[in-house]
C-alpha cells in the first residue's frame, strides 16, 4: 500500500497535498482498494465554502457509495474534471492524476488535527 512521506491524511481516508495557502485532496490508496472498481465520482461544490467535517462529493463503487469529506475549512476553487470521463483513474494514481478537489484553506489551525504518513500507517493497519 502506497502512503507517501509528503501528504497529510485524516482518519476518512483522504489525503491533502498542502501547497502554500491551497490543499489538493484526494482519496488515498487504502480507500480506493476498499472501495473496489470505482464508476463514478459526483463533485459539484466548485465555488462553495465549506467547513472542515462537510460532504463534498461522492464516489460510487461497484458495491457502495461513500460520501467525501471535507478535512479542512476551505472553498473549492477547482474540481478534477478528468474524473467526470474517468473515474477509474482515482484506482488507477489516487495521489496524483486522481485527485479530487482544489480549495483555498480558510482555517491554518486545522493543519494541526491532520495526520503524518505515520499516524495514518497505524490507521490502516488493523
């Protein structure tokens, strides 16, 4: 299972990629293997604040359909829109091609509740 060094991570599975004043968040590996072939992901909060704990999207799997959260404050200034045509691609590179959302972090203080390559390692060990 690939948990890379670099990103920060939270106990629902998503990973964020910290670039200044802007998170890229995605699902991690762990959670796309658990999910099995993904078939669609639903992104539609471009544009939106909202707040650390809050569903901006989802993601439909063959078996399931789990909602995305939000692991910090922020609005969504971009969506990938590569995953509307192919959503597999989240199977296929979930931390770089498959990356879900853009947003511009409103609350620094969050960064704090967020999990290292580490924690998240003894998350996903059970």
């Amino acid at each position: 299972m690939n948990i890379p060094s670099t990103l920060k991570y939270t106990s629902d599975h998503e990973w964020i990629k910290i670039d200044g004043d802007y998170a890229i968040i995605g699902i991690t590996d762990f959670a796309q293997g658990e999910l099995g072939d993904i078939v669609y992901v639903e992104i539609e909060t471009e544009g939106e604040s909202l707040a650390k704990g809050d569903v901006f999207g989802t993601v439909e799997a063959v078996k399931t359909v789990s909602d995305l959260f939000m692991p910090l404050s922020g609005t969504v200034e971009e969506i990938n829109a590569e995953l509307e045509s192919a959503p597999e691609t989240v199977n296929q590179d979930p931390y770089e091609k498959g990356w879900m959302i853009k947003i511009k972090i409103s609350d620094p203080s969050e960064l704090d509740d967020l999990m290292s390559a580490e924690d998240y390692k003894s998350v996903t060990a059970g």
